[in-house]
C-alpha cells in the first residue's frame, strides 16, 4: 500500500537535550512533543523518524563499567551501554508520543519495516557508530535526503570552542571538509557534531545534514519554513 506521507523528516535528537547532566530534561521533551503535534496539524502529510541518542545515561552506565571492572572495557562493550541507553531515551519519547506513534523502536535496521504511523521513534543499533548512522540507515530505506541533526551546539565550528578561543562557526560545509575536522575513526562516547561513520555514509549516498541546537524551537521553526536560521548545512 502507498504510504499516505509525502514529506518524511529524519531528526537525529541528540541524547545530551534528553538527559543531559542532571536528569531527564522534561522541558526539551515538552517543547519537542508539542513543536511536533503542532507540524502534523498544520501539515497531516509529513511524517516524523526520531532518532533517539544516549546522553549522560551512556556515559554514568560506560564510567560504572569502567570503575567496577578497574580497567579499559572493550569498544564494543561500552557501544553496547550506549545503545542500550538509547533504547531506554526512544522508549520514553515513543511513550510520550503514543497516541500517534509506531508502537514498537525500531531497533534493528536490517528488518525497517514500512509504518502507517505520523511519527516513528528508532533507537541504537550495533556497536561501531552512533544513532547518528542510523539516522542515515532510515534515510537509505525511505529515500529521504536531509537530516535534522539536534544537539547541544548551535553550529559547527572549525575547532572545539571549549578549549579554542577562536574557533569560528561554519554556516556551510562540504562532507570532505568536514570530515576533515572529526577524523575517520568512531570512538565510543566521541562528542563530534556529526559522527564519522555516519559522515562517510551520507557523503556516499548525497544525505545532508542541517546541525542545529535542539533548545532553540524558534530556530527550528524558521529551518521548517524556509526562512533563515541559525546553524551549519552539511552537504
């Protein structure tokens, strides 16, 4: 059967806005519940794929391993607490949207099933990239070319702002250049905008990515509507 959705959008929500340092942020996700709710009433033929990070719940679970074993965890031992954080973070926004959600994660992206539902929430997969890969993996199956990626940044820059004075935002970027800046290899736990296997993967196969802060729903706004907004254009 056709689907009924003629625009898909594919947001990559980064962990850090939905449990950030300090608990479970319930003002981003009340923002986020209703900034959504509000897109499907003025526009019933999109349908929304939340892609659902970790935060500091992947990082409190990889530092307990870590003190309690007393030595390095493997690469795929702390990629396995950081999916399972992400399937915890998925199944409480999937609970906030359960009147119009898929009821079920998606979870294994080899068997993505076509959905009739408005809204969609995935989380992590296998170790060895972020969900931001699987955000790229649902763009390959419903052949959609942009993801919003939310996170705790307003742009790019080109150095880490934290430790550089005067790191400079970038509006626009090649996938090259850009992949210049993070590396090619992924790191359990790496902080980059966009992660390195998922970068290398949407180069291929022509996905850009629009990086954005997750806390500033006005900006948002602005990106949906076409007007200018705050953020980096990955491309």
């Amino acid at each position: 059967m056709e689907s009924p959705y003629q625009e898909k959008i594919v947001i990559s929500v980064g962990g850090s806005l939905v449990v950030p340092d300090g608990g479970i942020n319930t003002e981003f996700l009340t923002k986020l519940n209703t900034f959504v709710r509000a897109q499907l009433a003025q526009f019933p033929k999109r349908q929304f794929f939340l892609v659902v990070g970790g935060g500091s719940t992947a990082r409190h679970y990889r530092d307990a391993g870590r003190e309690v074993l007393g030595h390095e965890l493997t690469r795929d031992d702390l990629d396995w607490l950081g999916i399972h954080a992400t399937r915890l973070n998925a199944q409480l926004v999937r609970t906030i949207f359960r009147d119009i959600a898929h009821p079920y994660l998606i979870k294994h992206y080899d068997i993505i099933r076509k959905v009739k539902e408005p809204v969609v929430v995935a989380s992590g997969w296998k170790p060895g990239w972020s969900t931001d890969f699987d955000a790229i993996l649902i763009c390959e199956d419903y052949n959609v070319r942009t993801v919003l990626n939310l996170s705790n940044i307003t742009q790019v820059y080109d150095a880490d702002p934290r430790t550089n004075p005067t790191a400079k935002p970038i509006d626009k970027i090649s996938w090259k250049d850009f992949r210049k800046l993070i590396g090619e290899e992924w790191i359990p736990g790496m902080n980059a905008p966009f992660d390195p296997v998922a970068a290398k993967r949407a180069e291929e196969i022509g996905v850009k990515v629009v990086v954005m802060s997750g806390d500033n729903f006005a900006n948002i706004e602005r990106y949906f509507k076409g007007e200018k907004f705050l953020g980096t254009v990955i491309a």
